[in-house]
C-alpha cells in the first residue's frame, strides 16, 4: 500500500503530539539572541555576543560580489582559520538590522559558511569571528547595490 503525503505528514503530527505530551520536545524554539538580531548598528549587535572591539584580520575570510544585480538575494561566504572560534557573523552596516546571519562554531564543524542576504543600499558588509576568549576579528568589504531588496 503506497502512503500518501498527506498521511505521511499526519502520521509526523501525531507522534509530534506524542513526544510534546511526554515532554520529549525541546521547551524553547529559539536558538539566537534577540538583542543581537534587534540591533540597529554593527557595535551592538557585536557586544549582545560578547565581541570585544573589533579587529581586523587577514585570518577571516569575506566573499561577497562587489556589485549586487538584485539587492533582494546577495550571496555571501564567511571562514575563518582561527583556533578557538565561537560564532562567525555576517553584518551589513546598512540595513535596519545588520545582523544577517550567525553560525555556532565548534571543533567538529569546519568554519566556513555560505548564505544570502537581503540588501536595500549598497553599505560595507562585515565577516566577523567570535573567539571564545571574546576577541572579534573581521573582514570588510563594500558591496555596491544596483536594485533594492529590503525597501526602505
């Protein structure tokens, strides 16, 4: 008997329900720092995550294209060779909230990322890593935008 999607997302459902019933589920859904994503410049949203003054450093890698077509998809590549990594950051200092995306490092996860980003104006984007010692060591690179994506 072949089982239909809708069963198949029925069945998820219910054993969802099962495993929250039992308090299997995890209590809290987020797992970023309000303050750093609420954050309306680069120094704030550093010290919600217990950056120090940043740095800059040929260790932290930046790609990014110099101009952006579209605004509303800008591909973005953060790495870092450092030792000692707890989070890389992507930051564009002129959007509304310049957080754009956080990556939780570890000794089994390779530092090197890749993501998309919304840009409304061409601004300096900022590769930043997080050492757990505090220290905030960053790339910068200006990224012109020919054709908004966040409005504005």
């Amino acid at each position: 008997m072949k089982t239909t999607r809708r069963q198949t997302l029925q069945h998820g459902a219910a054993v969802a329900g099962l495993l929250a019933t039992a308090g299997l589920l995890p209590q809290r859904a987020h797992a970023w720092t309000n303050a750093a994503f609420d954050a309306k410049s680069v120094p704030d949203a550093l010290k919600a995550y217990g950056g120090g003054a940043p740095t800059e450093s040929k260790d932290v890698t930046l790609t990014a294209p110099d101009i952006a077509e579209n605004g509303a998809v800008v591909p973005m590549g953060v790495a870092t060779t450092l030792p000692n990594v707890k989070h890389l950051l992507v930051l564009v200092e002129k959007n509304p909230a310049p957080l754009v995306a956080k990556f939780d490092v570890s000794e089994a996860v390779d530092p090197n990322f890749l993501t998309r980003a919304k840009m409304g104006q061409s601004s300096d984007v900022y590769a930043v890593a997080i050492t757990r010692d505090g220290k905030a060591l960053f790339a910068k690179k200006e990224v012109k935008v020919t054709l908004g994506g966040c409005g504005g």
